[in-house]
C-alpha cells in the first residue's frame, strides 16, 4: 500500500443523534474535542449530530420540524409586512 494516503485517525467513535436521543458506536476518522462514557466502561470519542437517519422524516415516515438557527424567525421578521 501506498504510505500517506489512508486516514491516520482511525478508531471507535460514539456519534449522538441530539434530535432522536439515539446514540451508537461506530468507527471513523472524524475530529472532535468531547468524549463520553460507553456502555463497556470506556471513554470514547464523541461526535454529535441533528439529523441521522434515527430522526430524519424520509426513514421514520414523521414529519418532524427541526430548526437551529432560528431561519424561520429570520424569515419571517424579513418578509413581515
């Protein structure tokens, strides 16, 4: 194999879906600073997501109304009349 071309940072990764509360152990390359307590007893990487498919409508067949960043009040304090 060629060296220098695969991911360095390659282990167990805890990733949370905050909208479903869902979390599940994985393993990635991402980068992140916060790390919690698995099931096991061990400290692991942790890596917080929004959406995922635990809590995106297309695959759990609700529609559900995920905003963030306020871009509704923002629309509508733009275009209020």
């Amino acid at each position: 194999m060629k060296k220098g071309i695969h991911p360095a940072n390659y282990r167990e990764v805890v990733f949370h879906d905050q909208g479903a509360d869902v979390k599940w152990i994985t393993r990635s390359t991402v980068h992140t600073e916060k790390t919690v307590k698995w099931e096991d007893g061990k400290e692991y990487p942790l890596f917080t997501l929004e959406i995922s498919s635990h809590s995106h409508p297309f695959y759990t067949g609700k529609q559900r109304f995920v905003d963030t960043e306020g871009r509704v009040q923002k629309f509508q304090r733009k275009y209020a009349k």
